[in-house]
C-alpha cells in the first residue's frame, strides 16, 4: 500500500491543515509512513512568519528530499506564497502550491497524476497547472485555505489536544507582519460544520478541543478591521463558542489567540456559563510602550489592554493569561523595554512568549529605523525570559496544595497541562508508567 509523510511547521491553523491533508491522503487510499521509514509521497507544510521559521521550513524541505530523493514532494503553507524566492534551490520535481482555493481537488489532482493505485475523488474544479508551480514558474495568485475547501476531521492524529480551525484570513496589516499577504482572505467556517467537527471529535475520544483561527476574533466577519465591522455580527464569536461549550461529552474547550476587544462581556459570560470553557485567554501584547504600539499597528492602546484584564479577572476565577510579546521592534528604546516589563508584572501573565524582532521584506516595519542591535535585543530578551520564569512560578503557587485535573500529553517523563495550561509533572502518580496520551487525570499539585 502507497504511504505519505506530513511535516508542519508554525502555527496550530498549520496543524489543523496538515490533519486534513492527511485524511484526504487516507480517503485516496494511502496510509501514513512509519516513522523513520521512506514514504512514496510527502508533504512540507511551511511557515515564513519569522526569518527562523523559514529557515526551518527550508532546513524540513531539504530533508525531506535526501529521505525520499524518489517521492514527490509537495510544498505547501505560507512560505511558497509570501517568500517564494527562499525557495529557489528546490529540485525540479518538487510541486509548489500557491494558491490553496479548491485545495482539496488540488491534492487529490496531485496524486491521481502521480499515483495512479490512489482512489481519488472527482472534482469538478479548475485544471491542476492553476493550483500549482514548478519551483522555476512565477507566483500568480494567492489565498486563504477556505475553511469548507478540505474535509471536516474525524479525530486528531498524534496530539492529545485537538485543534479545530473555525477562521482564517487577516487583513489587520500589522506593520511587522507578512500575513495579511499570504492568507488575504477573511473567512469563517460554518456553525453546523464546526459543531458536527467538534461532535466528532469528541466521539474519537478527544478530551480537549481548541479553536482556532488565523484572526479568530474575527470569526463571522468579512475583515479583520474592526472599524468596519458589521457590529450586528460583534458577538459572533461568543454565541458560536457557547454552542461548542454546550456539546454533551465534551471535557475541555480552549481558545486559541484573541486580541484584546475581542474579549467582549458576552464572551466572558460565556466563559462564566459553561465549566467546559478553561479560564485561560492568550492575548498578544507585544508591547507595553503604547508608541512601539503605534508603529506596529496594533487594533489597541494599553488602556485598553489593561481594561480587558481586569474584566476577565474580576468574571473569572484567576485565570490564566498567557501573551506574545516582540523583542526589538525598530525604535523601541529602553524605557519602552522598561515599559513592556511593568505591564507584564501587573498583569501577571502566566506564561510570555517572547520572539526577537525579525524583519519580512515587504512589510512596512522592515523600512522603519532604527534598527535595535542584536546584543541589545539578546539582553532583553534574557531579562524578559527571566521576568517569564518568575511569573511562571508566581502563577502556579496560587494552586499548590488543590485538585487540578491534567490531560496526558507526555509519556517520557509523564506530564500534562492543566485547566490554567501550564504543565503538570505526573510522574509521581501510582500508575503513571500505564497512562496515554489524552488520558484525563487528577492530583494535588506540589511544590
């Protein structure tokens, strides 16, 4: 029997996508490589947000190819459309897709041309040679992945936690960010779907689903841009998340990353109503210095952050709140550094991700000065990795001594996270060498 290999790089709307292309590889027919084994086709599903990304979107193509020098390779996510010049070193049976509308019939195009034991599909949609390119042709066109234009997923191979993509697309235009030029289009999956999606799941024996979205708060809208939305869909995304809390079986539902307006006070009952919902909110920061905002573009002033954490805190019971912060953004001097530190304790954020600035060409932030130089970015990023560790362990003290319930997500050594998401050390338990992934299990937390 035929067999393929997914590799994914970047974000959890990244990882829901590969999970559909491997269940249209399965419904053609083939089955997934063993781990370590050469597979007859293989896809690279990329990520450009950040030079490393690529980098190691490029570093996955490369291996992928001396692995199976014989196979086809698909090339596909966002680095084809937003760098495709970083990609000019491919060999010449590599299939590069650019265009990802009707990507189902696309991929199913791609294997009854290559593979001829596949079952595929029929499709009534346009020829293959406008879906995708050589590495040697010109990108013509380019598009988010329709949330309707792949399978809805029965299960969620491989993870504990399953991602459910409900939105995708942004048009925000973040000066730093090279996004809004790859997934153009602003689009939102349809209720019914995502409730049968997450039924199903919940059948696999998922215990925790996740939403997700490119812009998930900007689920039921046409734009990213909240000054142009339609304020008559403003609580679209509570009244759908209510709906998914609410389905029978379900244990846990998360949310992925919201900005702050989109934590409405419908949404915050939402979270108070249903005990399905985890008291956890990512909200990008990215910066504390209301300037440094400014230059990025951000939808948001630091009142207003603020604002939001204090609602969320005074609804629910300590909740988590984890963020994205950016480290060097061209301009920021140290006192908008300093800045950035005083929000973060005052907040208490549960968990920062920290990313040093990076530039994408084509994004307006690239041509802003001046630049900050790498050692200064290093220091800082060391004094706000350190301010993290410490906020981590401040967080968690709250809870010592209480009931928290994990889901498995680690085997060797036994570990999980909780409903406040930060990881839980399991291995103390009697039978811990016996637990699975996705297994739900209570204990007292200790120090």
């Amino acid at each position: 029997m035929k067999t393929f290999a997914l590799k994914t790089l970047g974000c959890k709307v990244n990882q829901y996508e590969s999970q559909q292309i491997g269940h249209v590889f399965e419904q053609a027919g083939l089955t997934p490589a063993r781990s370590g084994e050469p597979a007859d086709i293989v896809v690279v599903n990329t990520c450009c947000v950040t030079h490393i990304a690529s980098s190691k979107s490029r570093r996955a193509i490369r291996q992928a190819t001396a692995k199976n020098p014989h196979a086809p390779l698909i090339v596909t996510g966002c680095l084809p459309i937003g760098q495709m010049d970083e990609l000019n070193d491919l060999d010449d049976n590599c299939l590069i897709i650019t265009d990802k509308t009707h990507f189902s019939a696309t991929l199913n195009q791609i294997l009854s041309s290559h593979n001829t034991d596949c079952r595929t599909q029929n499709h009534s949609k346009p020829s293959l040679s406008c879906k995708i390119k050589h590495k040697t042709e010109n990108i013509q066109s380019t598009d988010s992945t329709d949330p309707e234009s792949l399978p809805l997923l029965k299960s969620y191979a491989g993870r504990s936690r399953a991602f459910l993509k409900v939105q995708d697309g942004c048009d925000a235009y973040c000066t730093y960010c090279i996004i809004p030029k790859i997934r153009t289009k602003v689009c939102s999956k349809d209720v019914k779907n995502i409730l049968q999606e997450a039924r199903d799941l919940i059948a696999a024996g998922h215990n925790e689903i996740v939403l997700t979205g490119i812009f998930l708060g900007a689920y039921g809208q046409t734009t990213a841009r909240r000054k142009r939305w339609d304020p008559a869909y403003r609580d679209s995304l509570a009244e759908m998340v209510a709906q998914v809390a609410a389905l029978p079986g379900l244990a846990r539902l998360r949310l992925s990353s919201l900005e702050p307006s989109d934590v409405t006070e419908r949404l915050l009952e939402v979270f108070k109503q249903y005990p399905t919902l985890m008291p956890h909110l990512h909200l990008p920061l990215q910066s504390g210095s209301g300037r440094i905002l400014k230059r990025m573009a951000r939808q948001y002033t630091i009142g207003q952050f603020m604002d939001v954490v204090d609602r969320a805190k005074s609804v629910l019971d300590r909740p988590a709140i984890t963020t994205d912060i950016i480290v060097g953004f061209p301009g920021e001097t140290e006192e908008d550094f300093e800045q950035t530190l005083d929000i973060s304790r005052r907040v208490e954020f549960s968990k920062i991700h920290s990313f040093s600035f990076s530039v994408r060409k084509n994004t307006p932030a690239a041509l802003l000065e001046p630049k900050v130089p790498a050692a200064v970015i290093r220091d800082r990023s060391d004094r706000l990795h350190a301010l993290d560790q410490q906020l981590q362990i401040q967080f968690r003290r709250q809870f010592l001594g209480q009931t928290v319930e994990v889901i498995v997500e680690h085997i060797r050594p036994p570990k999980g996270r909780c409903e406040r998401y930060f990881m839980v050390d399991i291995g103390s338990l009697p039978d811990a060498a016996k637990l699975k992934k996705g297994q739900r299990v209570r204990l007292v937390l200790r120090d």
